[in-house]
C-alpha cells in the first residue's frame, strides 16, 4: 500500500511542478512630450507619468486546458486577459536593430503558453485574501479539471525599458 501512495504522491507533485510561471517588469517610456508656453514666454514641459507594464506567462503542458480566473501581483488584484503564443517569447524593447533580435524570455517549448496580460487593479473587499496573496509578489489562480490551482512567485525579473516614439 505505502508504494502505491508513494508512486502517487510522485505523480501529484510532477503534475503540479508541469505548470511554470514568469513573470517580468518593463517601463514603458513615453515618445513625445506636450509642450507650451506660458504669458511670459517660458516654455513648460508636459510631466510624464511612470508607466510599468507587467506580462506574466505560464507554461502548461500542451494537452492540458486551464482557465486563470484571478492575478495578484505585490498583494493586488488585477483584471487581466489571457492569450496562448507561441514559443519563443522575446522581450519588445520599442527599438529595431538590424540584424538583432531581442532577448529570448521563454525559449521554443512544446508546451502551451499562456500570455497574461493585465488591464487595472480590482478593489478588493476581502482582507484575509489579499493577506494570504500578500505573501509572493505574484500569484495565478487558475481552474484545471474543475480543480482551483495556483502559481505563485517571488521573483519578478526586470526587462530593458520599452521606448515608444
């Protein structure tokens, strides 16, 4: 019996270990700037305002169907949208080199990968929640054969700012 258990206990853990998550920073740095002049001729300067963007991907084996139903990121709740890309994934920079492509974030892979894009942060009522989510930088619920599952990190990587024109 204790191999059974044992043999099945390796089969949970690998199918939880199936599901890998990234997740990535990038500011976004704006192209022009509004300028006027003032009644006295002194030229003044739009203020930008600091845009980060913050794509996560999960990997999930290829026959697998998931839905993420909720995203967390630094102990907030985001609305997102979902979209499956093909491997591999490479940083966007906003700047064209010639013969350059950008760095691989996520190499060719058989498995599926789901693009996570995030839209606004979602008030959350439920103190206990986000304090349990508060805990990992991010966090992706998801359902998987009618199963809540979840994909948590502390490690967000930081990618080479995009310059927009």
């Amino acid at each position: 019996m204790k191999p059974i258990l044992f043999i099945l206990c390796l089969i949970v853990a690998g199918e939880a270990r199936s599901q890998k998550l990234h997740a990535y920073s990038q500011r976004i740095v704006p192209g022009t700037r509004q300028a006027t002049f003032d009644k006295d001729g002194n030229l003044n300067m739009e203020k930008r305002k600091e845009i980060w963007q913050h794509p996560l991907y999960l990997e999930i084996p290829a026959g697998k169907d998931i839905r993420v139903t909720e995203v967390w990121l630094n102990g907030e709740r985001y609305a997102f949208d979902t979209a499956t890309v093909k491997g591999p994934v490479v940083e966007e920079t906003g700047l064209s080199v010639p013969g350059q492509s950008g760095k691989i974030l996520i190499p060719s892979t058989d498995k599926k990968i789901l693009h996570i894009m995030l839209k606004g942060k979602i008030d959350v009522t439920d103190k206990n929640k986000r304090k349990i989510t508060g805990r990992k930088k991010v966090v992706v619920y998801y359902t998987r054969n009618g199963k809540t599952c979840y994909r948590s990190s502390n490690k967000i990587q930081e990618l080479q700012e995009m310059l927009m024109q």
